[in-house]
C-alpha cells in the first residue's frame, strides 16, 4: 500500500466510491426485477418508468456505460410490450 498522503487519501475516496457505486447497481439490478416480476402489464408499466429514469441517472454519471442503460431499456419495453393486456 502507497505510503504517500495523497495516495491514502485516493484509497479512501476510491473504497467510500466502489461502495456507492454497487449500491446503486444493486438498486438497479432490484428494479429491473420488480419490472420482470410485476403482476400485470400496468404495474409493469409503472415500475419500467422508475428503471428508465434509475438507467438515465446512472449512465449520466458514469457508473454504466450509456450504450448498456440503453439496450437495457430496449429489453425492458420489448419484454413488456409481449405482455398480455
């Protein structure tokens, strides 16, 4: 381990970082569940629109990449627009 201050300090901010961050991914991978597992299609509906917002949030920040909040969007609609009505 780097013995110099500011690269202690680094570490610090990079684990207080790492925990935020699969915090936050585990809120996602929770919320895309609820979207799979909802009873019907409008309960369904509603729970996609908090993942949209969830993705966007993220991929704007940098703690996924844009083109994966994308295509995991693109799954979730076509995933829900196969459900019965």
């Amino acid at each position: 381990m780097a013995t110099h201050k500011s690269a202690l300090k680094r570490h610090r901010q990079s684990l207080k970082r790492r925990a935020e961050n699969r915090q936050k991914k585990s809120t996602l991978k929770t919320a895309i569940k609820n979207v799979r597992n909802a009873p019907n299609k409008e309960a369904a509906m509603q729970a996609y629109n908090k993942v949209v917002s969830l993705l966007d949030k993220l991929a704007t920040k940098g703690i996924i990449h844009k083109n994966k909040a994308s295509n995991q969007k693109s799954k979730l609609a076509k995933f829900i627009n196969k459900l019965p009505a």
